[in-house]
C-alpha cells in the first residue's frame, strides 16, 4: 500500500494471497497510519487472485463506515476477475461506490472527480 502524489491510496496484493481477520485488520491499521482518518480514494491493483475470507469480509464491512476510504476502484484485465469482484460487490453491498476499470488511467481519472467533489464540500 503506498499514496500516490495525486493523493490516492494504491493497494496490490501477491498472488493467492488468503486475507482473514486478522490480516485485514492489520491493512487497516496500516492505511490508518498513512492517511489518518481523512477519507481517501482507494486504487486496487486486482490483477492477482486473492481469496477473503467470511469472517473478512464481515470485518470489512463492519469498518468501512469507519475507514478513510471515500470511493474505491478496482483494474484487472483479466476477465473473470471482473466477474468475480462484480459478484462480490453486489453480495456484500459495500458501504462505499466501487467500480472495475481494465486499466488505471481510466480509474485513477474516475476516483480524482470524487476527490475533487469532496475538496469543494471540505
């Protein structure tokens, strides 16, 4: 996890990663620290096939009220990744809006307007 100079928080995860409680925890500890509450938009680099656990994905949800994420865009090529992320987001109905791009143009273009959006509310 790194911020980028335009202000988005950019995640990737190694190949058949399993994410569990803990490990999400840890996550969101960590983005905590590099952005402090303040809510910013998340870039995920969904390239590699990662599995989330139940109990994950209920911690997940249980802290994205909470989170400093804003919005959150997804970039894979790969075809049945989007497939899956999309099945993923309509089960979990995430807090937050979530997108799925083919490239990161295209989705970092997409989470700087709701940056721009929240600067003129702040």
């Amino acid at each position: 996890m790194r911020l980028l100079d335009i202000g988005i928080v950019h995640y990737s995860y190694l190949n058949n990663v399993d994410i569990d409680v803990e490990e999400h925890l840890e996550n969101h500890k960590a983005l905590v620290e590099l952005v402090g509450l303040e809510k910013h938009p998340i870039l995920v680099d969904a390239s590699e096939l990662i599995n989330i656990t139940s109990k994950a994905r209920e911690k997940i949800k249980e802290l994205e009220p909470i989170s400093p994420t804003l919005i959150r865009a997804f970039v894979t090529k790969s075809v049945g990744h989007k497939l899956l992320i999309s099945f993923f987001l309509r089960v979990n109905k995430p807090y937050v809006q979530n997108k799925v791009f083919s490239n990161y143009e295209e989705a970092a273009n997409w989470l700087m307007q709701f940056k721009a959006v929240q600067k003129e509310y702040i």
